[in-house]
C-alpha cells in the first residue's frame, strides 16, 4: 500500500518539473524576440538618422553650390551620432552639376546622387535618389 500512496507525489513532482522546463521555454523564447526587436528597431533608427544626415549635407552642399558656382565639395560635416560626406561635386558653371552624399550612422550607410540641371537663378533639381553606389561621381 505505500507503493500506491508514493506514486501520486512522484507525479506532481514530475509535473511541476515539466511545467518548469515549459515556463523556461516561453519565457527563454520572450528574451530573445525582445532582444532582436530590440535590435531591429536600432538599425531602423540608425537608418533613418542616416537618410536625414544625408539630406541634410545635400541641402548644405547645393546651398553652397548656389552661393558660389566655384564651390567643390569635398568636405566631411561630423555629428554626434555620425556624419556624412559631400563628394568632390562634379561638372562645372551653372548647369549639369553632380552631387554624391555618403552618410554614416553607426553601421549603417545612405548614399545620395544629384544631378543639377541649373544652379541660377533658382536650382533644378533634374534626378535627386538613394543609391547602392555612387555612378556620375
């Protein structure tokens, strides 16, 4: 009769130790979905940071640009959370002017490619897009 009266606590025990190794799962299985939204949802932000630090230097360039039609470029404009990079411009005068933007934060990089049509009186912008790589600098 002892046997009999053992075996119900031999079964709670083992469930409850099944319970615990599922409850390890789920919540195991909740940390690591937190953890890589977590780090999608930084190379979001760093992507967009990004986008708005090359447009930005886009923006700066082609107001030097307008400001004087012998400005070139070349320059690197630094920002806490990253910076970006405004190419040696191409062409020259007032027409047929080429702009490439490379922008960095953290690991993540946007490229920028311009092409101006005219610079004065007021700029025409003929093709302004994100590119993979640079093909008119």
């Amino acid at each position: 009769m002892s046997e009999h009266s053992s075996k119900p606590g031999y079964i709670l025990l083992l469930s409850i130790l099944i319970i615990g190794v599922v409850a390890s799962a789920v919540v195991s299985s909740l940390l690591l979905l937190g953890t890589a939204s977590n780090r999608a949802s930084y190379s979001v932000q760093q992507s967009a940071q990004s986008l708005a630090f090359a447009q930005g230097c886009a923006e700066v360039a082609l107001l030097q640009l307008f400001r004087s039609s012998t400005y070139g470029g070349n320059e690197t404009l630094t920002f806490p959370e990253g910076n970006c990079a405004i190419l040696p411009i191409g062409g020259s005068g007032n027409s047929h002017r080429f702009l490439c933007i490379e922008a960095t934060s953290g690991d993540v990089v946007r490229r920028l490619e311009i092409i101006v049509q005219s610079v004065l009186p007021r700029i025409r912008i003929s093709s302004w897009q994100e590119v993979l790589s640079f093909s008119v600098c």
